[in-house]
C-alpha cells in the first residue's frame, strides 16, 4: 500500500513538473513569436483611420480613444474629451491604464464634443513618439455620461501591410465604430 501512494505521489510531482515545463515552453514560444512580430516595425506609409458618433444629446460624455497592445497594455491615446478630472474614473478601463499619468491627461484631453461624427489618424506611434511593431492591436473608444450610460468598443485589428476597413458595434449613445488601415492620403 505504501508502495503505491508513494508511486502515485511521484506521479503527481512529475505531472506538475512536466505541466510545468510545458507552460514554460509556451510562454517562451509566445515570446519568441512577439519578438518576431516586434522586429518588423510600422510600415510608415500606412495610417489607421478611426470613426466613431456620438449620438447623444444632453450632457457632453467623457470620450477616450486609444490603442492597446496584444497584451491589452496601453500604446497611444489619440483622444480625451474631458471637462473635469473628477469624474475621468468613469472612463474605467482608460483610467485604470493610465491612471496617474498627469503629463498624458494634461497633453492628450480637450473639451467633451457635442452629439457628431468624429474622425481621427492613428501614425503608428506609441505615446513617447516612437515607431510600433506591425503586428495585432486592440482599438478602445470609450464613452461615458455622467449619470448616463457607458460603452466600451474594443476591436482586435492586424496591422501588416494590408488594407483593411472593418467596423465594431458601438451602443445606443455611441455609434458604431468604424476602422480603416490604408496608405497615407
């Protein structure tokens, strides 16, 4: 009997170990493909065009738009429509990314925009100005209203060399968002 749950105890150590290595060795595959992607750069002739509407009308909403990485860490905020920083908490996922991050907020906000369409141009560049990787990105535009609703849109893209154009469900204040990846005009 002794025999036995000494072998099994053994059984379950090399299951843990072997399970172990095994996600070791995923992990350092899933670093090696990152760092495949990483050496080819942006191509800089290629820009990202983000649509959006904001249909409400009321009280102009809090608006961030940004990019995250495959990972979900923050690359870029491209917009942040604000009018004061007490209520930015309730931008919750661009908040809780970049929160204390006063020289962004203080560079990258503008007023909050009435009901419209908006448009803006992604270059590729990361928030200290340098060149990303081509690879897969998250876009994230965020709306929220004080004492209203909140949406968040966020759409997984591969930004290679190809054009694309491709278009994310928005919500009942905030359109549909509307992505495109072409040669510069």
């Amino acid at each position: 009997m002794e025999i036995n749950e000494k072998s099994r105890l053994l059984n379950r150590r090399n299951f843990l170990k072997k399970s172990g290595l095994g996600l070791l060795a995923l992990s350092l595959g899933g670093t090696r493909l990152f760092a495949r992607a990483a050496s080819s750069t942006w191509n800089d002739v290629m820009e990202l065009a983000i649509n959006f509407e904001i249909k409400a009308q009321g009280r102009r909403p809090y608006v961030a738009v940004w990019v995250e990485d495959w990972t979900g860490s923050p690359v870029r905020t491209l917009e942040l429509w604000m009018q004061h920083t007490k209520y930015l908490n309730h931008l919750r996922r661009w908040y809780n990314n970049e929160r204390g991050n006063n020289r962004l907020i203080s560079s990258v906000s503008s007023p909050t925009r009435r009901a419209g369409q908006y448009s803006m141009i992604w270059d590729g560049l990361d928030d200290n100005g340098q060149a990303v990787a081509a690879g897969e990105y998250y876009i994230c535009v965020e709306y929220a209203r004080e004492n209203g609703p909140y949406h968040l849109v966020r759409g997984r893209v591969n930004l290679d060399t190809t054009d694309f154009a491709e278009t994310f469900l928005g919500g009942s204040e905030l359109g549909d968002v509307h992505v495109e990846f072409r040669t510069r005009a």
